[in-house]
C-alpha cells in the first residue's frame, strides 16, 4: 500500500494500491471531510492512475489544493518512486 501525506488540506494522509494494470484500489483518506474523500476514493476505484490523475489534478478547495488534488500529488508521488 503506498502512502502519501498530503499537504494544505483537512486530510493528512492518502493510502491507495494500484494493480499491474495500473488501475487504482483500496483508497483511503485518513481525516477531511469524510462525504467528500469517500466520493471521491468510491469514483476513483478501479479507473486507470493517469485518468484519475488528469480528471483530479487542479480541483482547488482552499490554500491552492483540495483532496481530490491532493490525490493528483499521491499519484505523481507514487508514479516517481518506481
């Protein structure tokens, strides 16, 4: 499970698997707004890490981020340390 500690927003970690298809699993939001992190984990489920990263990258909320970018972040993080 890769882990990623998000910055400028009400959740403070993100924690996600991605399966040799590249496809994204298992997402979890420790803290933030717990409608909204489970929205989005629930539509980013099974979808392909660089769709996600596109539809998500640049949702802004407050202090220039949000969740869902913060989620962008997580997979550009995930996607360099291969």
């Amino acid at each position: 499970m890769f882990s990623y500690k998000t910055n400028g927003t009400c959740s403070q970690k993100i924690q996600f698997t991605v399966d040799e298809n590249n496809k994204i699993h298992d997402i979890i939001f420790t803290g933030g707004c717990r409608g909204n992190t489970q929205g989005v984990a629930l539509l980013a489920e099974g979808r392909d890490i660089d769709e996600v990263y596109a539809i998500v990258s640049g949702v802004q909320c407050r202090n220039g981020t949000s969740c869902p970018d913060q989620l962008s972040k997580a997979i550009l993080a995930y996607k360099n340390s291969l």
